[in-house]
C-alpha cells in the first residue's frame, strides 16, 4: 500500500513530461510555419522592413529557448527578457510611424530600460549568489 502514491506519482510525473514534450514541439513547429508566414508576406510585400526583421529576431529568441529547453530542462528567465525587449522594440517602430506621441514612445523606451535592468540584476545573481548543486 505505501507504494502506491509513489507509482501513481510517476505516473503522472512521466505523463506530464511527455506532455511537456508534446508541446515544445508544437511550439517550435508553430514557430517555424509563423516564419514560413512571415517571409510570404515580405514577398508578397516585395519589402524587407525593420518591424519584419525584429519578429524574426522574436521567433529566433523562441527557437533559442526552446532548444534550451530541450537540452537541459530549464528555461533561463533572460530569454523571456530578450523576446519582450525586441517585442516592444517592434511595438515602437511600429507605431512610431503612425501616430506614437512622445510620452508613449519614452514610456515603451522605459520599458525596455526595465527590461535590461532585470537581465542586469539576474545575471549578477547568477555570477555572484549561485544555487547550490545539492
């Protein structure tokens, strides 16, 4: 009887991993056709435009994390940091060409300055207060 929650336990330990699986290839699948995607609207444009080249950065950040992932298990927190960044990057070339006032343009700016500050401060916490392998 006191093996039982530990098999069932297993059990749902392999089921999620398999599902974890399941879905890092759905995402990295779904990563590649969105690039597939993108690169027929450039040639249907018949343009290669700067907010076309930081959604492949974007997509490549994804691919990168993903592959992380696969390898050791972990997603290092950076990675999510960098696709935001380049995401609000995106955002003001975007909507600077429009009609981005000023306060929203250094508002976004300021995000991106929060953004790097945190990749900062994580990896000062890595280099200077590693985890313990035990």
């Amino acid at each position: 009887m006191k093996n039982m929650p530990h098999d069932s336990s297993d059990l749902v330990i392999r089921a999620l991993h398999w599902v974890e699986w399941i879905v890092l290839i759905l995402l990295s699948g779904t990563t590649v056709v969105a690039i597939g995607q993108e690169v027929v609207v450039m040639v249907h444009q018949r343009a290669v435009m700067l907010h076309n080249i930081l959604l492949f950065f974007i997509y490549l950040e994804v691919l990168t994390m993903i592959g992380l992932y696969f390898q050791s298990g972990k997603v290092p927190l950076r990675y999510p940091l960098y696709i935001a960044m380049v995401a609000v990057a995106r955002q003001i070339t975007i909507d600077s060409m429009t009609d981005m006032n000023g306060w929203a343009m250094t508002g976004l700016a300021t995000v991106i300055l929060i953004l790097a500050l945190a990749v900062l401060v994580i990896r000062y916490g890595h280099i200077h207060m590693p985890y313990d392998d035990g």
